[in-house]
C-alpha cells in the first residue's frame, strides 16, 4: 500500500470492470521496481461472453469493453517505457458455435485470441480461418471440413503451441516447456512465433 500510495498514470482508463483491472495492473507495473519486482504475471477476468441469447448487443458491448481497456493498457505501458517487456493475451475455455439457438450462440470449440505488446509481431492472423460453408448433415464428409457439426469449428492451432510460445518469450526453456505441455510433440511447430 506504501508503494502505491499517490501513484498515477497519464493514461486514462475507461471506468468499467476490465478497464479497472487493466489500471490496477498498470499502477503495479509503474511501483515495479520500489517493490523489486522483475518478473510478474497478472491475471484480469471479464465475463458476459456466454452468449446464448441477445448475442447482437451484448456482444457489441463486450467489445467495446475490451477494446477500450485494451489500447488503455497498451497506451500505459508505453507510457511507461515498457510496451517491450509486457505482453498482454487472451484466453478462454471455450468459443461459440456458427450455429444460432435462442438469438444467439452455443459453446463452441475453436476461438480466436488477442496478443498485444511491443514484442508481438502484429497485424497478422496466426493459423488458418475456418471455412464458413454451411454444414450438411446428410453429407459430412462433402459439406464443411473444419466443423464437427452445429457450427462447431475445429481449432487450427493447439492452446499447447499457444501457451508454449509465451512460455518461451517469458524465458521457459525448452525442457521447462516440454514438462509444462507434454502433448506439444503432436503439433507441427512448438512455437507459433508471433512474439520476437
């Protein structure tokens, strides 16, 4: 509490749930060094994304909510002088569906995520887009390849490449990863090298 007491940023963060987290974290990034911290992992969790019904609005919504507490974080560490060293990640348990129930979506399978940082090599998609072709259930194996049925798409990356290439950026090396992530020998390349 010492350490944090009358800090602040430039950086403005929008007032809502995530923005908070995000500021928080910035506000412990700035204290850092008086607290002799070299090396930190914060986690921030935003729900409202279960979105079986009334997709369309929340869904816009949710994204404001991200995108704006997002470039705020972004915009701090830079601030800060530290957009190099911090990378910022999304992750979730699962994704939606491409089919529809109730104005909105199922559990799906596959996601998209987000990396941001300086060290992220950005602008670019990593794995492959699905196609969109209508699912045929009176012809599996001619109508869509990438989905399992319902709308259900198959990932064309594994959360194991994921998790193991900000593991290596982090500093875990090789051995480390491969105790952390045993099935990562299943995958074509260990490191999707989407941070430089």
């Amino acid at each position: 509490n010492a350490a944090m007491n009358g800090v602040r940023l430039t950086t403005r963060f929008p007032n809502t749930d995530l923005g908070n987290q995000l500021a928080a974290v910035a506000l412990m990034l700035k204290v850092r060094t008086s607290l002799g911290m070299s090396r930190q992992v914060f986690f921030v969790s935003v729900g409202g994304y279960d979105t079986h019904s009334a997709q369309l609005i929340d869904h816009a919504a949710n994204l404001r909510e991200f995108s704006q507490a997002l470039a705020a974080f972004h915009a701090a560490t830079v601030e800060l002088g530290i957009e190099n060293g911090v990378t910022t990640f999304t992750t979730s348990d699962f994704g939606r569906s491409l089919a529809v129930n109730n104005l909105g979506t199922d559990h799906g399978w596959g996601a998209h995520h987000f990396v941001v940082g300086g060290a992220v090599r950005g602008g670019r998609f990593y794995g492959t887009m699905p196609s969109l072709a209508a699912y045929d259930d009176s012809d599996p194996a001619g109508s869509n390849p990438d989905d399992t049925g319902y709308g259900q798409i198959i990932p064309t990356l594994a959360v194991d490449q994921y998790v193991a290439t900000l593991a290596a950026w982090f500093g875990v090396d090789a051995s480390g990863i491969a105790d952390i992530l045993p099935n990562l020998g299943r995958f074509s390349s260990a490191n999707l090298r989407f941070l430089g």
